[in-house]
C-alpha cells in the first residue's frame, strides 16, 4: 500500500470523539433526573391497611383436594 492510502485507511478506522460525547454525558443526564424527581414529587399516600376477615395466602378448597386425591400416586 501507499502511504496517502495508509492514511486514508487510519482516518476513516479512528473513532470520532464528538460521537462519544453522548455517552459520557449520559449518566449525568441521568442523575440530574433522579435526583430533581424526588423535589418535585408529590407525598406518598398512607399504604392502606388489608381487610383481616379476607383470606389470603393458601387454603384448601374442594377443588385443591380433589386435585390431590387425582394427583396422588401411593
């Protein structure tokens, strides 16, 4: 190869600065959004308190047993 061709190759494999300027600015873009959300965010309302006489969780039902009637293999 030539030299100006040597040259032309390097110039057009060399990363542009410009182009990475986005990238490095970005998480500070970031910061700045998170940390002015929680000045202007409204105040949390009191998380309301479960209903005691609901069931929650597990329970048997018919339905449940029966499956473990069909399910079982001893």
């Amino acid at each position: 190869m030539k030299q100006h061709e040597l040259d032309a190759h390097d110039a057009e494999t060399k990363p542009d600065p410009a182009r990475r300027g986005f990238l490095k600015a970005a998480p500070l873009g970031a910061l700045l959004v998170a940390a002015a959300a929680p000045a202007g965010a409204a105040p949390a309302a009191a998380p309301v308190q479960p209903d005691p006489n609901i069931k929650r969780g597990y329970h048997e039902t018919d339905h449940i047993r029966r499956y473990y009637q069909t399910a079982a293999y001893w």
